[in-house]
C-alpha cells in the first residue's frame, strides 16, 4: 500500500473516532439534560450515596429515583458497590462531576447576571 494510501485510511479512521466521540459526548449530554438526573450526579458529585440519601437530596420520588440511577448505570456514568443490604452510587470519574459543576455554575452566571469569564 502506498504512502497516501496509508494517509488516507488513517483520515477515514480518524473521522470515524471523531464522529463516535461527538455521538457519545450527545448521549451523555442528553442524559444530563434531566433535572432529576442532573441532581443525583450534582449529589454524587459531592460523595457517595443510597438511594434514600439521594431520594431526600433531589426530592423526586423513590422509584423515579431508581429508574434515573437505571438509566445513569446503564450508560457507565455511575458504578455501584454493596454495603451490607444498602446499594451505594458513585460517578464513575471526575470528568463528570466536573461537567455537572460547569453546567450549574453557567447557571449561577445566567441567575445572577454575572459576567463571563474564562
């Protein structure tokens, strides 16, 4: 295979990676654009929790709860580990917590009228 051969399945490859990257960050996106959602990561953001804990925390229904934590485990965004009969939550990584803080703090800015800044 020729040199611009070479290039050229590696550009395909690269687009390719893009593309599932971009639909990925979308899924993701789409998954924090629940209230209930965006507050059980805001609560696990801070720690660790049951579902009791983040039940009290974002004020939604028990069951409702259970099913939006489904969903965020079903998509790898919160692991789970046992604690005797108690299933505690936790984000998967820091990335997430991180962009659940951007998303509140560009709301803090847009509440209070702040300015932007970098």
């Amino acid at each position: 295979m020729s040199a611009s051969g070479n290039a050229a399945g590696a550009h395909g490859v690269q687009e390719r990676v893009a593309g599932q990257r971009l639909d990925v960050a979308v899924s993701v996106l789409a998954l924090l654009a629940d209230r209930t959602r965006l507050a059980l990561l805001a609560e696990l953001g801070r720690g660790e929790a049951d579902v009791t804990t983040l039940t009290e925390a974002c004020g939604a229904a028990r069951p409702s709860v259970s099913q939006h934590l489904a969903k965020l485990r079903l998509a790898g965004l919160v692991s789970t580990r046992k604690d005797g009969r108690r299933v505690v939550y936790s984000l998967r990584h820091g990335h997430l917590r991180r962009l659940v803080d951007e998303a509140l703090n560009v709301a803090d800015h847009q509440i209070g009228a702040l300015p932007p800044h970098d």
